[in-house]
C-alpha cells in the first residue's frame, strides 16, 4: 500500500481497496458488456438503442474512473486492465450470438440489476468497514446504475399490466 496522510487507518483503507477492486473489474467488465450490445443491436429502435447504449456505456466508464481514483486516493493500486476484470468479474458472461434488440435490452438489464445490486451492497459493506466516503461513492454509483437499468428496461416490450 502507498503512503499516504488520509487519516482511515491502513486496516480499513486495506479492506475497501478490496472492496472497490472487486466492484471495478465489475464496472470494466460491464462497460464491455454495453459495448458488445452497442455494436451488435438490429432491429426497429436500432439508433435509439445504438445510442443509448452508448450514452450507458460513457457512464460505466466515468464510474470505473471515480473508482479507480478512489483506490488510488486512500493509497491503493488501480488494477483495471481487462485481463484483470476477465478474471474476478462477478457478472456472468454476456451472450454472444444474439441479435435482436429484445435479447441485447434483456441481457444488458440482466447485467445492469446485477452491477446495481453489488454496487448497492458495497455502499453498505463500505459503512461497515467504516469508510463513509466510500459508501457515498457506491450510493452516487449505484442512483446512476438505476437510471441507466431504468432507460434499458424501458425498452422491454411487455403486455398491459405488467
């Protein structure tokens, strides 16, 4: 760990870098995910997605920077290379033969619930740790994540009622 004068001790600066680490190679790895989507969506609402998904995408990837700067701040090492994030993350794998707008909107809000649910869980591991900061970092993450789940989702095509 680097020296630093940020008054959390070593013992807890130790265990959010962890806790950041995890939910940065999740953020990496969704970015990807959008991106994968983004080029490959067809269909009716192909431009509306097209850029939506990369309105998202730009998002994802400005949280993976308030994160890694987060780890660096409290004296940590960013690991954000794309072979790190293949490795630890905790989303599952995005499908890659699909097509449709319907299953790219499905599998991206499939992978967004999942990212807002563990970023969600972080802010309060955070509290527990004793990192406030931190867990105010994962809160801001985690309203943008149910913005961007909320955009997508609003996609799905559903029968009155539901």
């Amino acid at each position: 760990m680097n020296k630093t004068r940020n008054d959390l001790s070593e013992n807890i600066r130790s265990n959010v870098i962890s806790l950041i680490q995890a939910r940065l190679a999740d953020s990496i790895d969704l970015h990807s995910q959008i991106k994968q989507a983004h080029w490959n969506v067809r269909g009716p609402s192909f431009i509306g997605l097209h850029k939506l998904f990369d309105d998202i995408a730009d998002e994802v990837l400005a949280e993976s920077d308030v994160m890694a700067e987060r780890i660096t701040a409290i004296g940590g090492q960013a690991n954000g290379t794309v072979r790190v994030a293949s490795q630890t993350s905790s989303l599952s794998e995005y499908p890659l033969d699909i097509h449709t707008q319907a299953n790219h909107v499905e599998a991206l809000s499939d992978a967004i619930a999942v990212f807002g649910k563990s970023v969600r869980d972080a802010s309060k591991e955070a509290i527990v740790i004793g990192d406030d900061d931190t867990a105010d970092m994962f809160i801001g993450i985690s309203r943008a994540t149910d913005k961007s789940l909320w955009f997508v989702e609003a996609h799905v095509e559903r029968n009155e009622g539901q």
